[in-house]
C-alpha cells in the first residue's frame, strides 16, 4: 500500500468522542517505549506524525489519524510495566477498554512487543484480554534490528510456546524495525488486505 496521505484527526479519552466515519480502524498498542510511535511514522513514511520520546507513558489518548482518507490508524495509549499480573481493568483505563470493546469500526488490534524482551505477564494478559473480547488482533514485534536472525527466531519461539498454551495457533505476526525499515510492507499489505475483505 502506497501511502498518499496522512493526517492527525483528534486526540481524545472518550470512545463516544471518536470520529463519526465508518471508516475502518486499525489500533496500535503496547507497552509503554515498546516503539509505538516510531512504527507509526515508519508505516506511515512520516518523521513526527506520531510523537516519539525516550519518556515512557506520554500519549495518554486515543488518536485518530486518518490514512489515505480509507481508513484511520489509531494510535492507543501505552500500557504500564507492571512485573506482576494485574488485572487489565487495573493496567487500563476505562476509556481504552471502552474503546476495545465498543468500537464497531475497530477491525484489528496490533499489539506492539519489543523483540528484546521474554513473554511479560502484562502483554499476555493483554493479549489473553483480547481474546476473550472476541477482539481481533496480531502481534508487531519491534526492535528486530537489537538482535541477530537466531535470536529473533528463539525470541519468537518463546512467545509462540506461550501462547500457545492457551491458543490454538500463534495469532499472525510481524517482525519490524523502524530503525531500519524493516516489516512496513508487510503490515501495509495486511491492512490492505483486510480493508478489501
Ligand atoms: P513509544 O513510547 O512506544 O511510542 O516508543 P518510541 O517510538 O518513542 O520509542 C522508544 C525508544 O525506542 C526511543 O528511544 C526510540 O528511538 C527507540 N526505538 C523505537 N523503535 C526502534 C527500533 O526499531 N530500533 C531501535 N534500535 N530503537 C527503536
């Protein structure tokens, strides 16, 4: 997919407030400094369309940023690194549950996990959340570029161990890097996908 436009629509922190477009949605999260907003501006080939910064925690809304005028690419807030397992009403606030559950125009979750890191019980929780909301949703693994071909491939063998454990299969995933440009057109491609089905 060719992107041709991209444009910050609103910031808010309730999910009555979205836009009013039926227009396909498709919503990124992860933890807090996981990459998220650097892999935003990496698929959408723009420098600061989305903030970046060293400092975990700093978007704290729902941004709607309309792509191509097809769809919106909705940038969620970054969650906690809580070490113990919380429960997901604890680590999220209401607004984002809000928005998970509610959103009818909402057609995949993108849950960002830094390839660096081993399964944490947040983004499982998370993911296991998800799952039982009937929410649809792949998992971006980013950073690819920190670590060698071998140790990425064990780092996502761990995760598909693990979730296999519940799941029935690995949910679809994408390996990027915003430093290096790589995954974007596989994801692009995945979306398009989707807005064509
Ligand atoms: P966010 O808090 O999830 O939006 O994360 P940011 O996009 O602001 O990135 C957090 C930190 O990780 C910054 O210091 C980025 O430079 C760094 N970072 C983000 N993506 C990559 C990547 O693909 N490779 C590397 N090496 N660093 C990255």
């Amino acid at each position: 997919m060719h992107i041709k436009s991209a444009e910050f629509i609103t910031s808010n922190s309730d999910a009555a407030k979205c836009p009013k477009d039926r227009l396909p949605e498709y919503a990124f999260i992860g933890r807090s400094n996981v990459g998220k907003s650097s892999l935003i501006n990496m698929l959408t080939s723009r420098k600061s369309l989305a903030k970046t910064s060293g400092r975990p925690g700093k978007t704290q809304l729902i941004n709607h940023f309309l792509i191509n005028h097809d769809w919106f690419l909705v940038d969620l807030p970054g969650y906690g690194y809580a070490k113990v397992s919380k429960s997901i009403k604890k680590v999220f606030q209401k607004f984002i549950t809000q928005y998970l559950e509610q959103r009818e125009q909402l057609v995949t979750a993108f849950v960002l996990v830094d390839i660096r890191h081993k399964p944490q019980p947040v983004d499982q929780d998370f993911m296991q959340y998800l799952g039982e909301k009937g929410i649809p949703f792949s998992i971006i693994f980013t950073k690819a570029d920190k670590l060698k071909p071998k140790a990425i491939d064990n780092h996502v063998e761990d995760y598909k161990n693990i979730l296999l454990e519940t799941w029935e299969e690995m949910p679809n995933y994408f390996i990027t890097s915003s430093s290096k440009d790589i995954g974007k057109e596989e994801v692009l491609q995945y979306i398009d996908s989707l807005n064509q089905s």
